[in-house]
C-alpha cells in the first residue's frame, strides 16, 4: 500500500517544524538559535498565510472566543 504525496509532504513538514523548535531551544550559540527561529517562523507564517500546509489539506478556519 502506498502513502498519498500529500501524506508525505505534511509528515515532512511536521517532521521540519519539530527540528527547527527543537534546534531553537538546544542550538550551543545564539546565532544557530536565531536562525532556527527564524525558519520557524518562516514556516508557521506560511502556513497562517495560506490557511493551509505545503502540499497538505486545507486547515480549518479558527474559532475565537
């Protein structure tokens, strides 16, 4: 049986999400911290921005209180 793309393409970007927080709280200089968040945000914002995952499903829209 094989995986769709689209289930490929959101476990990498998980996958990439996750790295990039995990080097953000453990990089050993300040600069390799910084630069891990600022891809962080690079990805988080694109998916803000698009409402929805690279190559994934579309995300639902938020509910505020």
């Amino acid at each position: 049986m094989r995986d769709s793309p689209v289930t490929l393409a959101a476990l990498l970007y998980a996958a990439t999400v996750s790295a990039a927080a995990f080097t953000a709280l453990i990089a050993p200089t300040a600069g390799r911290r910084r630069a891990a968040r600022d891809v962080l945000t690079i990805l988080v914002r694109r998916t803000e921005t698009t409402g929805r995952e690279p190559n994934g499903p579309e995300l639902p829209p938020e509910t505020g209180p």
